[in-house]
C-alpha cells in the first residue's frame, strides 16, 4: 500500500507537472502552435484543411485545457473528470505523433514549442510514458492527493483559466514573453547563418549492393568510393547519416528582388527597420496604418526601411497602393517569415544585421528610434 502511494503520488506531481510546462510553453507562443496545427490539417497529412481557418482558436483552446488540467490534477480537483479528459488527450496525443513518426509527416509535434525540439519518434515515446502513468492514475485512483478544501481546489483552477485567458490574450495582441527562436532580440543573423570551423563533418554509411556468381549481396563503407569487388555487377546503393551534416540556426533566409539576392548588402545596413507580412492575402489590415506611421517616423529618422513577404509582386504592389506604403518589399520564404516574427504584418529594426526591436503591429507606435 506504501509503495502504490508512492508511485501514485510520483505520477500525480509527474503528469500534472508536465502538462502544466508543456501548456505554458505553447501557451507562451500560440500563434506558433497553430502553424504547428496546420502542418497536421494538411491534405497530405489528416486531410483536415477545413480546420485551418480555426487552427489559432483550436490552438488556444488545446493549451488552456493542457495547463487547467495539470492544475486540477495537482490539486486533486474532479479526479475522474480530469483523469478521463487526461488520457482522452494523451491517447489522441499518441496517435497523432505515431502516425508522424511511421509515416514522417510532420517532423516536429511542437509539444513544447520552439524551447525543445524533440523527433517525431521522441514525442511518441514520451507520450506513451505518460500513457502508462494516466493509465496508473486511473487504476489507483484512490491514492490521488487532495489540496485543502473544496473552495481551495476550485479557487485554484479559476484563477489558473483566468490568468490563462489573460496571458494569452496578452501575447497574441503583442509577441510571445519569451522568444525561443533563433530570430530572438540581439541575435546576429548573419552569424545565425554561419557553420562554425570545428563543426565535425557529416559521416555517411554506403550500402554497395552487387549481384554476384553466388547472387546478391551487399558490402558496406564510409568512404564513397565503389569497393568494385571482382566478378560482381553493381545494383545499387543505399545512403544514410551517421552523423547528419551541421544545419546552422537560421537556414533558408533570403531577400530577393527582381530575381537578385540583396540579403548580404542589406544585412550590411547600419539603420534598417523591415515591415514583415509573410502573407498580404491574410495579414491583419487594420495593423497596416500604424505600421505607416512607424515607416514614417523612421524615415525621418535616416533608417532605410523595407518590406518582406512571401507573396506575389502583384498582391505586393495592390497592398502598397491601398494603404500608401511607399517601401520596396523583398521576396523571403514564408515558414521562414513566420519564424521571425508572430505578427502579420510585424515591424522590426536591424543594425547590421543584428535584431534590436520586434513589434506586433499593435505596438508598432512604440518604435524606439535615434
């Protein structure tokens, strides 16, 4: 009986732990979660493209049910009610990172955001561990700790959706509280693009399959070269990284215009503030007018201002005729847009190509400038 409590009450802290950091971590970044949402709604993924529209409102509303449910396991509040929505979720958690992992749509879950990047099969066994704790819960439920009174528990899980509610109403009108991603304030993007000297080189494994007067058979290296064992034809090779080559932070960063590539001259530039819309079609055009005051004040400021953008030159010039953004805009992937920045359209200032401010376009009126 002591030990089945012990290992309740380890389980108990566990799972309510987890569930609690891995919420907030999502919780911190939901417009993050919601890309990460779409990538399943996919056609080529669920097949659920119907979804995407409300991926941000799903996203909000996962998180929030992740963080109250750790709470309310912690306390021990409704046992039965947040143990069963605890394994409904960690049973259509674990289908959806092992149906990623066997079939390798989508490489990462975003479990826990931007702050640990786990493998599709990483996420899938730490799902089935906490599987086999909800699955103990709930046979030893019995041994669940209670906190305090009934009023307690019950004040505590308001106060946990009230001040949920309010922190992500606050980083959505704003920008995550803490930037996980390689594009974060301070970061040198030219340096983020770099592969350091002693980075140790990639190690590929051949397969060398060859058919032979005994029949097939296969011989294995490292080298690259043919082994060319005599009397045999060779039928093919198979490859794979032992040691997978070095993929800096930042990757697949480009400013292009007009079919040239400016992003080194304009990583280059002493006072640069960049206007991002990864997508014109869905940007919010309500930010589009304070974003124009912002332009405005930094040009009178002597910064070079430009736009960037995924999306075509057409839709680029309609939007700068309709709001009167007289800015060039440079061509950048669009994942890699909505890395930088969770805002669209968001406003940002580089110094040679060091990022100094990241704004929601709600608070492009805050735009520090000298």
């Amino acid at each position: 009986m002591a030990l089945k409590r012990m290992i309740t009450g380890f389980s108990q802290v566990f799972v309510g732990v987890l569930f609690i950091i891995s919420g907030l971590i999502k919780l911190n970044d939901p417009v993050g979660f919601s890309f990460k949402l779409q990538d399943y709604f996919a056609p080529d993924v669920l097949d659920l493209d119907f979804l995407s529209p409300y991926a941000l409102m799903i996203a909000v509303v996962v998180v929030l049910v992740e963080v109250v449910l750790g709470v309310m396991l912690l306390v021990g509040y409704a046992k039965k009610l947040t143990l069963w929505s605890l394994m409904a979720m960690i049973v259509f958690f674990t289908f959806l990172t092992f149906y990623s992992a066997y079939f390798n749509k989508v490489t990462d879950c975003g479990c826990f955001g931007d702050a640990l990047k786990l493998t599709p099969w990483e996420s899938f066994t730490k799902d089935v561990v906490l599987l086999i704790f909800i699955g103990w819960l709930l046979w030893q439920q019995s041994y669940l700790y209670t906190a305090g009174t009934a009023i307690v528990r019950s004040s505590a899980v308001l106060l946990t959706t009230i001040a949920s509610l309010a922190f992500g109403y606050h980083v959505l009108m704003h920008l995550p509280a803490i930037d996980f991603r390689p594009y974060k304030i301070g970061a040198d993007i030219a340096l983020g693009m770099s592969v350091p000297l002693n980075v140790p080189a990639p190690i590929i494994e051949y397969r060398w399959q060859y058919e032979g007067p005994d029949g097939p058979f296969e011989l294995v290296n490292t080298t690259g070269r043919d082994p060319q064992p005599e009397g045999a034809t060779r039928t093919g090779v198979e490859t794979r990284f032992l040691r997978p080559p070095y993929e800096p932070p930042i990757h697949d960063f480009t400013m292009e215009r007009d079919g040239m590539d400016y992003t080194e001259a304009l990583l280059a530039a002493p006072k640069l503030v960049v206007v991002v819309a990864y997508n014109l079609a869905v940007s919010e055009t309500a930010g589009f007018a304070s974003v124009k005051e912002a332009v405005a004040r930094a040009r009178n400021a002597g910064y070079s201002v430009i736009g960037l953008s995924a999306s075509g030159p057409d839709e680029v010039n309609d939007y700068k005729s309709r709001f009167g953004l007289d800015i060039d805009f440079y061509f950048c992937d669009m994942t890699t847009l909505k890395t930088i920045i969770r805002s669209n359209p968001g406003i940002m200032e580089w110094r040679s190509g060091v990022i100094q401010q990241k704004l929601h376009w709600s608070d492009a009126h805050q735009l520090k400038l000298d």
